[in-house]
C-alpha cells in the first residue's frame, strides 16, 4: 500500500479523491517537488522544501504553512516505513469555478505520499545511459516546478519512443538547457561546463550538490552554454536528478560522446556521491556505502 496524506488525513493513496474542479487537473495550477529517501530518511528534504517555497511564491499561492507541510512529510514518511523511496509533493490552487484567472476565494489542496523506489539507473550509472535532443517547446520560467508539464512528457515519450533515457532539450539558439526531467553537464578537458543559472533552467537540487562535489575534489567548472552542435567535442557528458543521481550518458541522436565509456570525472562524481550519503546516513565502511547503490561493485578507474 501506497501511504498518502490528503490535506492532513492519511490514507491509501488509492482512496484519495480530488474534484474535477481542482485547478490543477483543470489547468495545471499547481507545484510540486519530489524527495529520495534512503534507508527511511529523506535526502536534502530542507532544500525541497525550501524550493516548494519559492515556487508557491511565483504562482502567488500565499497562505501555505510551510512548517506544518514539512512536518506532514516527516509524519507521513514514519508512518509508510518505507525506507528506499519517493516522496512526491503537491500543493494546487484548489477548487473553483473554472477561469484561468485567480478565484476570489479558494483554498488550496494538498498531497504528500511515499511510494518504494526500486532504482532503475542502478546498470546505467556503470555502463552509461543514451539520450536524444529534442526542441525545447517549454515556457520560459521553467525555475518553478509546475505540474503543467505537457512539453516535458512529450519530449521524454519521444526519448523512450527512440530507446533512450531523456531528452536534452534544444532551445531556438541551438542551446541544450536541460533534460526533461534531468540537469545536464558536460565535460572537456577536465573542467565541467554547466549553463549558468537562468529562469530557463530549473534549480536542480542534485544539480547544485553535483557543483558542491566538484569543489570538494578540485573538478574546475566553467560557465558554458553548451550547443547541441558542440556534443562531438566534448569528453563527457552526465545528468543529475533526485531519482537518477548522477547519470553518464554515453551516446545521443546515437552518436558516441568522447570515448564511448563512463569517463573519469563521472566516476568521480559518483564515488563523492557515494562517500557522502554513506556519511550523512552514518555507515562506516565502505562495504556499507555500497549498499547505498545496491551492491554495484566498485568502479575501475
């Protein structure tokens, strides 16, 4: 069973009921966020709460307790003892006689639930994942994390149409911004190029980890709008998300990046990730920390 919280009452997920007149299934008028849970505890939970907060603000939902959202999640995660999983987060606008201006009163709905994870990027973040460039057709303040995700689900069915794992969206200039559920960074010569912030690009939580590491283990990181045209040139290429962590990509529109093979700053990158999860989550060995990752062996440099 699934373990939801619908406006502060818990229940299978199943029975939760939502109007039709809810102005996120009518418009998409709403925001949410998605937290890992590793071993019962929810990873960089501050920080998503956080962005909730600032993503309510954009669309102008005002009157959310903050506290009290990030004490139901805490309630909800104890209470569905799951211990690898997902925390997904929704507030929306609420109910109201369909306009897509404001309503004049309305009261927001709000749902947490915690689902088990089983990792699907586990063989991938070893072998490398492949991806496909694809318009980028989004709007242009893709900072807040609205549920209004059309032009994403079409560039990532186009991806799983091409058997790839995501898409790198291209704006009009040639640019890849983002994945459509993934940030994305490159690699050349040893220094990590990465688009700088932008109302374009979503705050990545994983993203900004990914820049913390990197100062950690001395990895330089340039700011570089990276082009679609420029993929034949650079050595590495990976993604970072709250489920995939911090994924390789080896290929895209079926063309090899660099070698062909998980290159070294990624690897890198991965076993920094690995260190401090296994430090936050106070395991002491590194038989231990791999348990973090299922059991992958370790890595070959």
């Amino acid at each position: 069973m699934t373990l939801a919280n619908w406006n502060g009452k818990e229940m299978p997920l199943n029975e939760v009921k939502v109007s039709v007149l809810d102005r996120a299934f009518l418009l998409g008028d709403a925001v949410y966020e998605v937290v890992r849970v590793y071993s019962g505890r929810p990873w960089k939970l501050d920080e998503h709460i956080s962005r909730l907060q600032n993503s309510l603000k954009a669309i102008r939902i005002d009157t959310i307790d903050i506290a009290r959202i990030n004490l139901r999640v805490l309630e909800t995660l104890k209470n569905s003892h799951v211990q690898e999983g997902l925390i997904y987060l929704q507030i929306t606008r609420g109910e109201a006689k369909r306009s897509h201006s404001f309503p004049l009163s309305c009261v927001p709905n709000e749902l947490i639930y915690v689902e088990e994870f089983s990792d699907p990027y586990v063989e991938l973040r070893l072998s490398g994942a492949s991806a496909i460039t694809y318009p980028d057709i989004r709007w242009a303040h893709n900072y807040i994390k609205a549920t209004s995700l059309l032009a994403n689900c079409l560039a990532s069915q186009a991806a799983t149409e091409a058997g790839a794992v995501e898409a790198l969206l291209v704006d009009s200039t040639g640019y890849i911004t983002e994945g459509s559920h993934t940030s994305v960074f490159a690699v050349k010569d040893g220094h990590i190029l990465l688009s700088p912030d932008s109302p374009n690009i979503l705050p990545g939580i994983t993203r900004k980890l990914v820049l913390t590491l990197a100062g950690q283990s001395n990895i330089s990181i340039k700011d570089h709008k990276l082009k679609a045209s420029e993929l034949p040139q650079i050595d590495e290429l990976f993604l970072s998300g709250t489920p995939e962590e911090i994924l390789p990509v080896t290929s895209v529109d079926n063309k090899l990046i660099g070698q062909g093979v998980v290159g070294p700053i990624v690897k890198q990158l991965q076993e920094s990730l690995r260190l401090t999860l296994a430090a936050w989550l106070n395991l002491k060995d590194n038989d231990q920390a791999q348990l973090l990752y299922h059991k992958i062996p370790e890595q070959s440099s």
